[in-house]
C-alpha cells in the first residue's frame, strides 16, 4: 500500500486503506511520543508553515509538535501577525510564500474549499487541511478514528452518535467521510437549525429526531461544540435550552452502551454541550483524542512528503 | 538472467550458523550479563528472537530481545520518502549501559546499520554495540563491519541476497537472485 497524495485536504479524498495506512503509521509514531528523546530525523530539512487564518490551541500546537518531532522546521503565522490584515489576498499569500520554498503547508482558513485553490496555487508543496470553514478537519477525523480503534479495535460495526451543531461541523463532516468508509453507523442528533438537509446522502448516516435515539445503544458518543462564532442569532433561543435538549449529562449518557466511550473536539463549553461530570468522568476520553492528535499529524506530514505530485 | 535464483545456505545450514554466532556472542561477552539483542525489522528481528532462543538454551538465562525499524532514519528520504507505512520499534527497555548485539539479516552498504545505531542510540546509551549478521555480502560504503558472521558471500553488486522465513517466522533458506 502507498500513499499517492501531494495534499490531505479531506477525508473524502482518501480511500478506506489510505485511511488505514495513515492510521497505522500514526500508531508506529506514537511510540516516538512516549520515550525520553522525542525526536526522529525523517524530515530533517523540510519547511513546514502553520498558516492559521482562525485562532487554534490544539490543532496549531499539535501540528507545530508534530513537525518539530520529525526534525522539520516549521513556521507559524497568524491572521494579526500576517498581511492578511493589511489586506493581503489568499492567492497573493500563497505565492509569496511559494518564492519561499515551503515543502508542506498546513492551513485553516475561514472559507470552505479554500485549500483546494491554495493547492492549485502551489503545485510542488504539499497541502494540509487544518480546518477549512464547514466543509472538512481531515486530521481531527483521522485521530477520532485512531482514539475509537484503540479502545474497540475495529471500527466497522459500531454505532457512533454525532450530537450537536452538525450544520456548521467541519470535524462531524470528516468524521462522517472517515467513519462510513470503514464500515460504522452514524446516527446525527441536533436542533432542525443546526441540520443541514441531505446530510443521510453522505452515506450509512442516520438522522434521529431527538439526542436520546441518537445515543440508544451507541458505542460512541461524539458531542460538537455550540459555534456561536458562525451561528447568526436565531439558530437557538439560549444555551440553557439547547443544554436541556442537546446536552449530554450522566443520566442520558447512561442510554448508550455500559462501556460507550464519550469524545468532544474541544474546545468544550462546559455546562453548555455537555455537563462537567461527563467531561471529567471515566467514559471521558478527550485527552486521549488530544494525545494521538499529535501522532495523527505526524502521521500525515510524514506521508505527504512521500506522494508524488498529482 | 533476471530471476534466476540459487540456494547459497540451507535450512540446516542457518541453524549451525546461529548455533555458532550464539556461541561466539556468550564467548565474547563472557555470558549474558547486561547483553540485550535488537533485531532490525524485519528479517533481522526474527533471526534476534532465534538467537536468543538458542543463546537460552545454551547459557540458561534469557537475554531481553527488542526491534527497531529503521524506516524514520534512513538517508535516502531527502527527496521522496518511501510511501509505506512505519514499522514499531519495540525496545521496551532501557538501553543504557547495556551491550547491544545489532542483529541483521544481510549486511550490504552498511547504511541500514548505521540508521539502526542513529535510532538505537535515541534510546539510551549503551555500553557497546556489537554487531551480529547471517550474510556478509560485500560493498560497503560506510566504515561498518560485522563481529559476528553467518557466512561471507562474494556478490555482484547487481545481485540480490534474501533470508526467506516461512509463515512461522522461522528462517528457511537463503536465496541470491540474480
């Protein structure tokens, strides 16, 4: 098996064993992370740039760490440290960058698709989607993938409840292209405003009209972050209802199956979308997502160097 | 003629010659005291499991076995990275102050070797390194050498020297394609 991507904009791209392939060198990785010198020399002489046009904790670090662990350099440039401010569009952005000689770049942008145009901008640099807009989070599906298949080990199977603002989900879009490619029901949950029409054609996904048939019986439960940054005013009346309805607390979680294990995205709004005792509790596994996104992205840097130019 | 293969070391013939590294390995260290084995992934890991096996048999003590893969340190990466996908390295101790026996399937250019000392080291810090392999083939290009032999096979740079295991992972034979 060999991974022929330049870019990883979307998990829709990939094949189920090029989703495999960057889940087994993710595993190969990890053992990287966990002893005294976490350092390999694989992308010695690599430049990588972090082109973060949305704020990120998480994804920036964690992509910075990743480079930084295969010996690449990498470069961070935020929206009000960069021309972007000054007016500066993202095709200009991109060339000057290109007469840098970057090998990989990783975005987030605000506009869906953006990378596509980014990548069409850049042929010989390899393109990584960081979160592009509602349309796709390549690497937070793939470390969802990774964080369920280690504690299940399969992922065709089994039910995972999607819970939340699905409309403006970039992470339940790439979880959902991932998931149904390797064979596990997804059951969506959230007000009518925040599903977007259609969503059952992205395959085995299920729409149900309440959270509670969502997570009957479910192996795993996603909860989504309330994105009021994107959410004009009127998709809910107040975050004390959406809780009431759409919460996850320990009396609905206990629902789905004795051992269903619980995953958020991050960053949680606690008391909002799920309450404390359910993100502290023993289902919990949001660090355990937040550690082998580290390895994912290791992962996926590590492959794109390899693809040829498409 | 492409293809054309020729057993050069038979089944019998790769159990004398781990028998005899076994041997030479207890000699020189003088037992098995802080003596761990690390097999490089893939052939080499196996012939390490069968060394410790027969180096078991022979001294009654069980030296601690890993294997590291090789395939984040290699050199030839500079432009495109082998596409597959990164073996484990599985070294579940420390390797400090230990003596490390390098085991491989086929010493060739020594640049195999030297990756697998880069990612050794990232390990711990040995007290020394000796190096264990079943074929020497020639052609070196780094300053390596083996201190313990299997056999030494004159090759033709072209020519291709593999240790086959069978679906147990127990060494079969060993084959030169030419």
């Amino acid at each position: 098996m060999e991974f022929k991507h330049k870019d990883i904009i979307a998990l829709r791209d990939l094949s189920k064993e090029e989703i495999e392939l960057l889940l087994a060198t993710a595993e190969s990785m990890r053992q990287i992370n966990s002893r005294d010198i976490k350092k390999v020399p694989t992308l010695r002489g690599k430049t990588i740039i972090n082109l973060f046009y949305e704020s990120s904790t998480r994804t920036r670090t964690s992509f910075e760490i990743a480079g930084k662990r295969l010996s690449a350099d990498t470069v961070n440039i935020t929206p009000s440290s960069s021309s972007a401010t000054k007016g500066e569009t993202l095709a200009d952005t991109a060339l000057n960058l290109l007469a840098m000689k970057p090998d990989i770049i990783v975005m987030r942008h605000a506009v869906s698709g953006s990378h596509y145009f980014l990548s069409s901008k850049m042929p010989g640099c390899s393109i990584i989607n960081a979160g592009d807009g509602t349309h796709e989070h390549p690497s937070q599906g793939l470390l969802d993938m990774l964080t369920i298949r280690d504690r299940f080990g399969r992922l065709d199977g089994l039910k995972v409840a999607i819970v939340g603002d699905i409309t403006h989900s970039r992470v339940a879009r790439s979880n959902i292209q991932g998931l149904t490619k390797m064979g596990s029901q997804i059951y969506l949950a959230g007000p009518p405003t925040m599903m977007p029409p259609g969503v059952e054609r992205l395959g085995n996904v299920t729409v149900c009209a309440t959270m509670q048939e969502a997570i009957q019986d479910a192996d795993v439960v996603m909860m989504l972050r309330i994105q009021q940054e994107r959410q004009g005013k009127t998709l809910m009346p107040n975050a004390r209802e959406y809780s009431r309805y759409f919460g996850l607390n320990p009396q609905n979680l206990k629902l789905a199956k004795p051992d269903a294990m619980v995953m958020h995205p991050g960053p949680i709004n606690r008391g909002v979308e799920m309450s404390s005792y359910v993100v502290d509790g023993d289902q919990s596994h949001i660090l355990k997502q937040v550690e082998n996104g580290v390895a994912v992205r290791m992962a996926m840097l590590y492959h794109v160097c390899g693809g040829e130019l498409e | 003629m492409a293809g054309e293969k020729t057993v050069i070391m038979d089944n019998s013939g790769i159990k004398r010659a781990i028998t005899r590294i076994s041997h030479e390995i207890l000699e020189r260290n003088k037992g098995l005291t802080d003596v761990v084995l690390i097999g490089i992934r893939s052939g080499g890991a196996l012939l390490a499991e069968e060394i410790g096996r027969v180096a078991e048999v022979i001294e009654g003590v069980k030296a601690p076995v890993g294997a590291v893969d090789i395939t984040l340190y290699r050199d030839d990466v500079s432009g495109h990275l082998p596409h597959h996908a990164v073996g484990k390295t599985d070294i579940p101790f420390s390797l400090d102050g230990k003596r490390v026996v390098l085991v491989d399937d086929v010493l060739f250019t020594g640049r195999t070797i030297r990756a697998a000392m880069d990612a050794m080291m990232d390990h711990g810090r040995p007290a020394c390194v000796q190096l264990a392999v079943l074929i020497d083939r020639g052609h070196r290009e780094l300053p390596i050498r083996a201190d313990f032999v299997g056999r030494n096979v004159p090759t033709s740079i072209k020519e291709n020297v593999a240790v086959l295991f069978d679906d147990k992972n127990q060494p079969v034979e060993v084959v030169l394609e030419k």
